[in-house]
C-alpha cells in the first residue's frame, strides 16, 4: 500500500490524496503545526471542545467515526464504557476558501460505567461497539414471548414476526408468543421508546438480564439486535443461553454490501432469497444485484452473435430481451424486495448501460456500436429510446417493480473515445432515473471519461472500484458520495486467474476498511464515504460454476467485511481469535448452503445395512426416513431394484471437504442415467459402467468402468477445487483443474467439475440404480 504524505506535523499525518484546492501546502502545514490539541473529555462534558484554530484559518468539524457518541455538530452522548472517537476536521483558509482535511484526531469520552467487571465481551460478527458485562446468564424460558410496546406494533411487528421463526428454527421451540404490553421474567420486550435519541437508524440498546429488553428508534436497529440474540443463542450448544450484561450497538459505515453479478450466470430466486437472509444475519444491508452482462468475444469464436449475454427480468416491452436460460418474474422480484425489506435488507437493482450492454443489442441492433463493438450502446437516438423504455417499465406507476429508493445505471468501462457522449448519456439517466422519485448509484468512470459536457453529482453515489476509472478524491471534490469497493482488494473473480478466486480475508481483516479506495487513503469518519462492497463478478459463462461453489467463495468474506465495515479496525481486532470464533456462526436459522453436517465427530453417517431397519450406527441417530421397493440380502447389503426403489436419508448432502465411501455391485441390467444419490442440488449416476454426476446442468463422468455383478470399493472426496474417484483404496481419477482453450486466441478458461455430494435420496422414484450398495459412509473432513 503506497501511503502519500505530504507532512508529518505535530502528530498529525496529511495525505496527499485527500487534500483539497491546495495552493501552498507548506503553509498548510505551518498551519497545522499550530492548531493545539483537544483538552481531555470528561463525564460531564456535552459539547465537545474545539481546538483553536491559526489566525487567518478556520477549523470545522466534518465527521466521527461514532456519530452515536460524537455526531457533526460536535454533541457528545455518555456511551457505556470509554470509548475512542475519531474526528475529521477540515482546515480552511479565509483568504481564499482554499481546504485541506486534517488527519485524524482522536479523543477518549469517558463512559457511564468506568469499571470493566462482569462478563467479557461476547463473540458475535460483527463485534459489539460498547458491552458493559452482567453477572450469569439469561436463560431463554420453554415457551418465550416476544413482547411489543403497544405504541410501536405496526412498525416493528414484522421484524418480531421474522424473529419468531428463526428462533423457533435455531432452538426448535415449538411456542412462541408475540403480544403486546410489559415484559415478565423471561420475556424479549421490543420498544422504539427509547431515551437514547443518538442511536440513529441502525443502532440498538440491548439490556440482558432476568428478561432482555431492546430498544432503538427505528425498526432496523431493533432487527439488528435480534440478530445479536440468534448470533448468541447459536453459539450456546442447548441454544438457550446468553450472557448478562448491556450493549449499545451501531454500524461505523451506512453502506457494507454485496455485489452480485447475475447477469454472466445464472443464481436461482432461491439463492438470492437465502442471500438476504443470510447478509441480515450479520447485519449487511445493501444487497446488489447486477441484472445483465455478457461474455468476452474471445471466448465465443470471436463472434458477436455466439457470444453469452442476459438479461434477467422479465420485460413486457421487449419480450425477447429476458434471458431463456433463467430469469426472474417481476412478480418475483417484488417478493424479493419485500422480504429484504422485513430483514432490513436494501436491495439495488442494476441495469448495466452503455457498456456491458450485448443483451439489448441483440433485441435491437440498431442500438449496437459499429466502432467499439456490440457490448457497446451506439449512444444514439435509437439507444436512448429503447433504454429509456426499459428502465420506464420498472419505475413508473404507483407500485414500480424496483420499489427501492435507489437504482443503479452501470455506467463502467465505456469507450474512452467517446467520453462526451458518454457524459450526456450518464447524465441524462441520472436525471431520468430521478424523475421516477429514486436516488441513483453509478460505477465510478468520470476520470476515465474527462470532459466537459457536465454529469449530475448532487444525491449520486458512485461505487469507486478503480482509482484510473474514478479518482476517489477528484469525485468528492465534484459532489459524490462514494462506496468504497476496490477491486484489488474485494473482487471475486471464480477461478479466472486474475483478480481473488477467494478473497484474502486475513490481509482484509488485518488492514482494510472502507476509507482505503485503491492507494487512497482517507480520514475516518468522512461523510461522502458511505461504506463499502465487495463483489462476485462471474467473467467466465459456462465455466462450470455453481451457486454453491460461489457461495463457498463468499461465506468468509461476508464474515470478515461484515466486520470491517461496522466496526472498521480497533484496537481489540485480532484476526486469529476471530478466525476460531467465526467458525462457531454460521449462516443464520434454517440456511445451510454449504452443507456443513453437526456430528459427534467427522464421522456424520454409517449404514452397514445389517437390518431391515435402516439404522446409522455412527453415533448421530440419522437412521433412514423412509424406504420403499427396497431389500436387504442374505449377506446384509442394501438392495436397489431399477425404477422406483430408494430410501430416503435425513442428510441432503455434505459440503467441502468431504468422503463419501461405499461398496457397490451393479446389476447387469441397469437403465441409461441410473440414480445413485440424489438431492435437490445434485445427482449421481451410474451410466456405461461409470459413475457420473451432474449439477446446474454441468454433467462430468469418471473414466473407470464397473464389471457388473462384482462387488467394488469406492470412495468419492471432494473439496473447492474438485472431485476425486479411489477404487479398492487407490486413486482411479481427479477431476481437478481441467482447462478449456478457444481457437483463435492463446486464452484457456479453468473448468470447475467440484460436487456437493447429494444425500437425500439413495436410489430414485423413476429410474434407480440396480444392484447392491454396503457399508456406506460419510465423511465431513475439517
């Protein structure tokens, strides 16, 4: 990381990036030298004090990293226990308005409570700002109610009721009561009653004692809170206790989000449902979700028509513009957005233009550029009129499809030629976008695209992903808020060879939060830096990628940033204690995408098939839910006839690592595609003598061929790089790092041949295997 320092004065450290209208920086500096420090802060102090600034300057406070504590106007409210607070001040010299932002300077406010005694600090992601410990627990009664302050029902009813499920899915309490009054013993009391107005949207006080009481002002910070209960409880091996003590909570940044590129492939309705779910979980709430991309030419014969490109909502005034390999339903996404809406989820809808844009031009060639290729809009009249159409058709009306108040309009990587074209066009559907009453978000590209034809700035948020394409600095300076989402650091690139397959969640815990954009570096606390993102962007169509496979990619990352970007950096940070704590949290109640099986030990299933009764006998009491057409032969094998014969196992499958091991014996008689295992992800098969599997519509074989009526060991392992194949205890064949190759180019794209091993169903209701499986084991490997 390149840090440009222009002077290091009396503890103060000026970065270059971040100065503003300099025209003398020494004088600046000679300036700064002088502005003496902020006396000490004391418990009775209420507004702070503001160091005195040189004669001819004036210092004004800008920001805080704690609003809840300090907020711009330099108003102090008592946190629990002392806390740090950074403060942004900017320096201006009256002669000539010129500024220059101060590096930060932090102040300790004294809290409520000065001793640190009772229960530490409980683990939770992200970590709590303030905690003043109880003594013991509270215990979580057999038939809890949830409590509302009679005057606050209607807002905060719909959180609760969320809540209610997920606490009966986490503890599996079947009553469960929401009613409205005064909390007794054991209750959880919800008001939006309280005293403490510097909360704001998102913050939340939590009181943990014979009963908890939450109370905030607004029902996002309540919601907030339940997710620190469910986080607690879950931690909790009987899913019944949290420790004693009183939190006041509240995010350092407005915006941590997510970038989810749906347009290079395909994530079904279920997923993104689950995604709003689990980014509540830890408190994420700006979900975006990238509507329409295409593939790179290369890749597809160097053909424009051939070449991958969707867009995924259904479209009435261009019905061939919705993409045929998966799309959503308005109706749908609508469903989408208000159930984020319960979870204090945002969701930002993209509609990627002018570049990125194959998907329109082949609904309409015309608006296709001749110059720079047809992923190009041509920004003539004909691109205006069909994309004001599109984006018309979501706004307008009383109940749009996109009922959010932001949208974003792409506007990235466009061709630098055309940059006053470029301007007009952004310009024009940053205003036409706020005609329909929304605000609107762009990806940074005016530095990129210099001129002089002028683009709104006044309300926008630009993502700032690359300092070439956005000079962060320069956009503030024009009017811009911005999300830091720095591509060097936070791009998910599944398996290209560029960018981070996984993220370096280490290096991210240890040294990132959002006021670092690229080598940028700016002062905590800076009003026009929202928050940040990180993203997956899925560059490679038919690469043989999964939604699960993206998701393995994402589940750390979500769990590290959702850290950074409410709490930032502080001195409790230690990324090792926290690695071995996150793996105690999970996705949230009832979400288990990555298939992690709860088992005494690594051993998570064993039929030996030595009764008519199918027991498990390793331990985890997970005996068979249902047999049908099954048999069980004199030598104590599982017996599997063709057509409709299976069990049905209570597994649905098991996540990376994994082993899956079993004797098998086919029949000499088996149907093309006979199913092994299955589940409502995958499907194994015996086909040609050879086992196979098949996911998303990727369909992958081994090579070894099975002799019929002979009894044969197998193991089957997977991890996130692939699936291996043993016979009798040796390696038969990987399937791991196949690359494909494109003629006419030197490119090669990694093939991605991994399997979340399918268990729900041993055999098929239409086309089972025939033969005999024994001694069938599962196996999650750390």
């Amino acid at each position: 990381m390149k840090y440009q320092c222009l002077a290091v004065l009396s503890g103060f450290l000026w970065h270059s990036a971040t100065a503003q209208h300099i025209a003398d920086s020494a004088t600046f500096a000679r300036a700064a030298a002088s502005v003496k420090k902020i006396p000490p802060i004391t418990n009775t102090t209420r507004q702070l004090p503001l160091p005195a600034a040189p004669a001819g300057y004036s210092l004004q406070l800008k920001g805080t990293d704690r609003l809840p504590v300090i907020d711009r106007e330099g108003h102090i409210t008592t946190p629990l226990v002392d806390v740090p607070v950074s403060l942004y001040f900017v320096l201006q010299r009256h002669q000539d308005s010129a500024t220059m932002d101060v590096p930060n300077i932090t102040v300790t406010v004294p809290g409520k409570y000065a001793a640190r005694t009772g229960n530490p600090t409980p683990f939770v992601i992200p970590a709590l700002r303030e905690w003043y410990g109880g003594k013991g627990n509270y215990t979580l009664p057999g038939k809890p109610a949830l409590v509302i302050d009679p005057r606050d029902t209607a807002a905060l009813l719909p959180g609760v009721t969320v809540f209610k499920a997920d606490l009966q899915q986490l503890t599996g309490i079947p009553q469960i009561s929401i009613r409205t009054g005064q909390p007794r013993k054991g209750d959880i009391y919800f008001s939006l009653r309280s005293a403490d107005q510097a909360l704001g949207k998102e913050g939340y006080q939590l009181e943990i004692a014979e009963d908890i009481r939450i109370r905030a002002m607004h029902p996002q910070g309540a919601f907030w809170a339940t997710r620190t209960l469910l986080q607690l409880l879950e931690q909790d091996r009987q899913h019944r206790h949290i420790p004693q003590g009183i939190t006041r909570d509240y995010p350092k940044y407005a915006v941590r989000g997510f970038v989810l590129d749906a347009g290079r492939k395909f994530f079904s309705m279920d997923f993104l449902r689950h995604y709003v779910k689990f980014m509540a979980y830890y408190k994420m709430n700006d979900f975006h979700i990238h509507l329409n991309d295409n593939g790179f030419k290369q890749f597809f014969g160097n053909n424009w028509d051939s070449t991958y490109a969707a867009f995924r909502l259904e479209n009435s005034t261009f019905p061939g513009l919705t993409a045929k390999d998966g799309s959503y339903s308005k109706k749908a996404f609508i469903a989408l957005q208000d159930l984020a809406d319960s979870c204090a989820v945002k969701i930002i809808p993209e509609i990627d233009v002018p570049a990125h844009s194959l998907a329109f031009t082949k609904v309409v060639p015309q608006t296709a550029s001749l110059s720079y290729g047809r992923d190009h809009l041509n920004l003539d009249s004909a691109s205006y009129d069909m994309i004001d159409k599109v984006f018309r058709e979501y706004l307008q009306g009383p109940e749009p499809v996109f009922k959010g108040d932001e949208v974003h309009i792409g506007t990235d990587e466009y061709a630098k030629k055309e940059a006053e074209k470029f301007r007009a066009f952004t310009d024009h559907y940053i205003r036409y976008v706020e005609s329909f009453g929304k605000k609107v978000r762009m990806w940074g590209s005016l530095t990129h695209a210099q001129g002089s034809t002028p683009v709104k700035s006044a309300g926008v948020t630009m993502n700032a992903w690359y300092n070439g394409y956005a000079e962060p600095a320069d956009m503030m300076r024009q009017g811009y808020d911005l999300i830091s989402t720095p591509d060097g650091w936070l791009y998910i690139v599944p398996a290209a060879g560029y960018y981070h397959d996984y993220l370096n969640v280490a290096k991210i815990y240890q040294q990132w939060e959002p006021n670092m954009i690229g080598d940028a570096v700016f002062p905590m606390g800076h009003p026009q830096i929202k928050g940040g993102a990180f993203a997956v962007w899925n560059d490679h169509p038919g690469n043989g990628i999964t939604e699960q496979d993206v998701h393995d990619r994402v589940f750390p990352s979500m769990q590290v940033l959702a850290e950074k970007m409410w709490n930032g950096h502080t001195s409790q940070s230690d990324y090792q204690q926290f690695a071995a704590h996150s793996r105690l949290i999970g996705e949230g109640p009832g979400l288990n995408m990555r298939a992690k099986i709860t088992s005494r030990d690594s051993l998570a299933l064993q039929y030996d098939f030595s009764d008519n009764r199918i027991n498990d006998i390793s331990g985890n009491k997970r005996a068979a839910l249902q047999q049908h057409q099954v048999g069980i032969s004199p030598r104590k094998t599982l017996v599997l006839q063709g057509g409709s014969s299976y069990i049905k196992t209570p597994l649905t499958e098991v996540g990376y690592p994994y082993s899956v091991e079993f004797d098998i014996q086919p029949a000499a008689d088996n149907q093309p595609g006979a199913v092994l295992f299955s589940s409502p992800h995958a499907v194994v098969t015996y086909q040609d003598g050879k086992i196979a599997f098949s996911r998303e519509g990727y369909h992958y074989h081994f090579n070894y061929r099975f002799h019929a009526d002979s009894m044969t060991h197998v193991r089957i392992s997977g991890n996130n790089k692939g699936t291996s194949l043993f016979i009798n205890g040796r390696l038969a064949e990987k399937l791991e790092g196949a690359m494909r190759s494109f003629p006419g180019t030197k490119d090669r794209n990694m093939i991605i041949q991994t399997l979340v091993f399918p268990l729900q169903t041993i055999g098929d209701s239409a086309n089972a295997f025939k033969g005999e499986i024994d001694n069938l084991k599962v196996i999650q490997h750390p």
